[in-house]
C-alpha cells in the first residue's frame, strides 16, 4: 500500500539545520541527546541491563500482524539501511544529526500516540530509544533500490528481518505486545518518494508490519513526527483518508476535504509538534473502539479489530 503524504503547511523555505556550523551542530547533537533523555511522560523505556523474561508470553496472538492494536507495550526495531542508491555515512556529522533527528521524531510521534490512547482509556507503551537500548537499533546493506512507491521490495526487506532480527528474544526481553520496524533510508530531496507502510492491513501475506522513512524528499521536506505517527498508525490498522480506496469511499474524501479535516490520516504537518487531531475514526481502526458514528454514516469498511 502506498501511503503517499499530503502535507497543507506552506513551505517557504527549506530546513536549516544542515547548514549549521560546528559549534551550531554540537549545540543540536547535544539538545537532541538532552531532550531524549529527560523524563517521560507517555512512553515507557527499558533500560538494556534489563535481565530477558523467559518465554513471555503476550496477550495478542499475532492474528493481524506483527502490530495487533494501539494497546500494551510495543517494540520499534529501527534498521539504518543503505541501499542502490542511498547510504549513510557513519564518519558524516550531517548523517549523525538526522539519526540523531529520527530518533527524536520517534519520541514526539510514540508520546502522540500514547496520549491518545490515553483518552480512550487504553494502557500503551512504546520501546522504541535505541540509544538507552541498542539492540532495537541495526544497520543494513541492499543491493536493491528500495527509494520506490511500489511494494514489490517488500519480501526483500521481510527476508532481511528474518535473517537478521531474532525478534522473539526481543520480544522476550522487552515483554513486548507489538513489534513495529522502521527502515530509514537517508535521500536527499530530490527524492519525490514519500514514506509509506507494507504489512498486515495491505495483504495477509504481509505478517511483518514495517514502515519506510525517507527522511528528506519532495524538494524541501524533511520527515516530521506527524509522519512518523501516520505510518505507524498503519501498523495498528488505520487507512488512509485522502484518497479513495478499498477502505474509504470517495464520498468520505470528499467530505474531509470540504471539512478541512485535520485527521492524522487525511493530513500532515510540517512541524516538530503534531498539531493533528487524533479522530474517533482513527481510534476505531487502530482498535481502541468498537463503534464509530462515521463507519455507519458513510458506510465504511469495518476495522479490522472487529470480529464477526
């Protein structure tokens, strides 16, 4: 499924931050290093001197995926990956900002959706700060060009997880419910390719839930945590609502483009703070709920969540 992005912001000017200078650039490694260590409110962290839990044994079955619901503790694996095309330079104090950026993003976009949850009464948790825990943290090597809009890489990139992730002993160690990957590739802008999902809620077939993070594409955009939140709403079974399909008829589009709608999953924003609303739509799909006034009104394709 492509999950292309629709950004409203007015972009008048591209990001700044790569034009830092050395002292600029070590004032920001250090912000970024502080921000990510201060005290948290909604998302949960493990230290990695944790000692494994044998055999943990989750609640969720693994019927929808490797992501069930938006509920219990859910485990980020983000994987670094050079591909054709693209790679990242570990000696370049530029790359070692943006990674240093997506992790921060991950922290914004993993507290949105747990403040969320939050308001539905839902317990969530997210491992997801590969520097307190580096074994959620890989890097990886495809001869492939993996910067595409199409899913026909996927199986690639599912086998690279299944070589190269001993994702039970993971689970294991962090008690985790859900696993989510991320795959940050590091293009430059005149990548036109915009972040997007494959798993469970794209075909069956597709077990393992895992998300593409261009990091800079469309001439001036850099991925922001509202991105990072939209993709991984994916996992848990959200769908697009800015263009019709199988899910979501034209006339619901339609209806959140003469609204303006603000729905995490009709739009983005182009900001460090996620400033879209989280919806009673997006809480039914990622199953928070069991009902929603909309599914009825418009007639759209139940949750996934929802057992006959």
């Amino acid at each position: 499924m492509k999950a292309f992005i629709r950004y409203t912001a007015a972009v008048t000017a591209c990001a700044a931050v790569f034009s830092l200078s050395g002292c600029g650039q070590t004032f920001f490694r250090r912000f970024l290093r502080e921000e990510m260590r201060r005290p948290f409110s909604a998302s949960s962290e493990v230290s990695s001197e944790e000692p494994v839990t044998e055999n943990y044994q989750s609640p969720y079955n693994g019927e929808l995926g490797s992501a069930g619901s938006l509920k219990g503790r859910t485990m980020i694996v983000s994987i670094y990956a050079d591909d054709a095309l693209t790679s990242w330079d570990s000696d370049s104090d530029e790359d070692s900002m943006m990674k240093l950026d997506t992790l921060d993003n991950l922290r914004i976009s993993t507290e949105f959706l747990t403040q969320q949850a939050e308001r539905y009464g839902s317990s969530t948790e997210f491992i997801w700060n590969w520097e307190l825990n580096p074994d959620l943290c890989f890097t990886a090597r495809f001869e492939e060009s993996l910067v595409t809009e199409y899913g026909d890489m996927y199986h690639v990139q599912e086998n690279w997880i299944n070589e190269n992730v001993d994702t039970e002993a993971l689970k294991n160690r962090y008690r985790a419910d859900n696993v989510i990957y991320l795959f940050f590739f590091n293009t430059d802008f005149s990548n036109q390719v915009n972040p997007w999902y494959l798993g469970y809620s794209c075909s069956p077939d597709y077990y393992i839930e895992f998300c593409n993070i261009y990091v800079r594409f469309d001439d001036c955009f850099v991925s922001k945590p509202s991105t990072y939140a939209h993709e991984m709403m994916h996992c848990f079974g959200a769908h697009d609502l800015y263009y019709a399909n199988e899910f979501i008829p034209s006339s619901y589009v339609d209806h959140c483009e003469s609204t303006f709608s603000n729905d995490i999953m009709y739009t983005v924003v182009d900001s460090k703070e996620i400033t879209n609303d989280f919806s009673e739509l997006d809480a039914y799909y990622v199953g928070l709920i069991d009902e929603c006034a909309d599914v009825r009104q418009w007639n759209l394709a139940p949750s996934e969540h929802i057992i006959d």
